[in-house]
C-alpha cells in the first residue's frame, strides 16, 4: 500500500498486477502461512486454493467473500473496488461497465456486493458535538400550484435522517416517516447523551423528544441559521453533496434501494480524509466476508 494518502491506478498495479498477487494478498489478510502442523502455505498453479507443505491440508482464501465463484478475475474486482473507493459521488453501473470493459450486468452485480458490504460500518455512538436533521429525498413529482398534489409528492420521496459528529462520523438512516417517535429511535440508537451537545433545527419533531440531550437549536422558519457555534451545516452540507450526486450519477434511486446508496455516502464521508485508508477500509470490509 501506497505511504501517502493518496492510492492511485498507479499504486493498484503496482500493489495487484495479476491475480496471484491478489490472492496472496486476501490470503494473508485472513490466514498465517504458517500451518499449525508446522509446515507452511503455498499456492497452488491455477487453482485459487493454497495447500500446506506438510499435511496438505488446503484452504480456499476467498471462501465466505464476494470474491468466491465470482468469474470475474480478481484484478477486474480490486480495480472495482478501487474505482467505488475514489467515487465520493457515487459510480453507476453503466459508468463501471464503461470503465472496466466487463458486461452491465457484472458491473452492477459488483457494486451491489460492495454496497452490501457497507451495511456493516461502525455503529459506536456518536458524541461531543452532534448534528442532527431530517430531510425527503428522491421522487420528481410535483406539489401543483397550490400544493394541492403534496401529499402525493411527499409520498413518492423517502425520509431520512442524518447524525454527523463534528470532526467525526456520519450515520444515516432511511425512516418509515418523520414522525417524532421514528426521530427519536434514531437518535436514541445513534447518539451518546452522556457529553454530547445535540445540535438541530427548531422545527424537527425532535421538540417533545430530545429530552435527556442537552439539546441546541437554531430557528430556520425564522431564518436563523447560525447562533455562535449553534448550526446543522454540517449536516446541510451532506444533504446537498447526496442530492446532486444522486441526480447527476443515478438519476433515480429506488426506495428499495436508497439505503445502501446512503451507505455509500456514509462510507466515504467517514473515510473522507485519507484514499489510501478508504481503499484499505473498503477492501477489510469485502475480506470480513461470511455473511
Ligand atoms: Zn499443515
């Protein structure tokens, strides 16, 4: 892996030119060479299977992976991984089979498998200072002139939710609704009481259930956005980077769906500061495997 905090294609070829060298490296991500019976691991010509020199017993690296009776070469995978791990706006699966030369399908087999594994990112709770809002996403119906079509228009939009830690981490949640007692769930699970200033907008529904936080707001029905270090920008700014990108790289994203493109967004804004830790984040994730 590449010192600095930048990974490049450069840094891919030359970490996994071929496929045995991806192997080794998913081999040594989750086994010792050493075998128990005192021999030692090696890999056997062709096969994606290493055998011990001693007892020959055999291990398959890649078993319990998404890389396990995948036909695409490994190279092809990690290249993947790598093009997911640089796209902080989301990747399509039309643009990966553009960037990959591999079929529609397998593109979008592929980033359904690593967005899968995104669905077990951290799940300590956030603390210190903490934003939290809520918002609608998706759907392009409009509310009529006289918001006489709202509801509808509302109903085509999936509520969400979003806790960011200052400094920190992000989690966010697709809602059945925006109701206080969802809202509240959410922070419960989410964010630590105990040393935490909670920081939202006055008119969440979080008013009758924030209780127990030491809870900061600022009013955006009367155009107060900051009040010293009181703001949810943080959060706004999420919002605005996941709705642009949706729109300019997936155009629509299904209900279904919705949660693991968050995931996604979550993953990269947590790994934000680091290429060559994102990658190695991502790549942990895929090896953790057996699911
Ligand atoms: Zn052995």
């Amino acid at each position: 892996m590449a010192k600095e905090n930048k990974y490049s294609i450069r840094d891919l070829k030359r970490d996994f030119p071929t496929d045995e060298a991806v192997l080794d490296f998913i081999f040594d991500s989750r086994h010792s060479r050493k075998c128990s019976c005192g021999g030692s691991y090696k890999r056997i010509t062709r096969r994606k299977q290493y055998q011990c020199s001693k007892c020959r017993y055999q291990i398959a690296p890649t078993a319990g992976t998404v890389f396990h009776k995948s036909d695409t070469p490994l190279v092809l995978w990690f290249h993947a991984v790598f093009i997911f791990s640089n796209a902080k706006s989301g990747i399509s699966a039309k643009e990966l089979e553009r960037q990959l030369g591999v079929t529609y399908k397998c593109a979008w087999r592929i980033l359904s498998q690593i967005r899968k594994a995104l669905g077990e990112q951290g799940d300590d709770k956030l603390r210190g200072d903490v934003e939290t809002d809520a918002a609608y996403i998706g759907g392009v119906y409009k509310a009529g002139k006289n918001n006489e079509l709202l509801s509808v228009a509302v109903s085509k939009k999936a509520p969400i939710i979003a806790a960011i830690e200052r400094g920190g981490e992000a989690r966010v949640k697709v809602l059945p609704n925006l109701t206080a007692k969802e809202q509240a769930t959410f922070v419960e699970k989410t964010v630590n009481p105990i040393g935490t200033r909670l920081m939202t907008d006055k008119t969440t529904a979080l008013d009758r259930v924030a209780w127990g936080y030491e809870r900061h707001f600022v009013d955006h029905s009367r155009k107060e956005y900051v009040r010293g270090d009181i703001h949810v920008n943080n959060v706004e700014t999420f919002w605005a980077h996941v709705k642009r990108s949706v729109r300019g790289t997936y155009k629509v994203v299904s209900k279904r769906h919705l949660q693991s493109y968050l995931d996604a967004f979550v993953f990269h804004y947590n790994n934000r500061h680091n290429d060559s830790a994102r990658f190695a984040a991502l790549l942990g994730m895929l090896l953790r495997g057996a699911r």
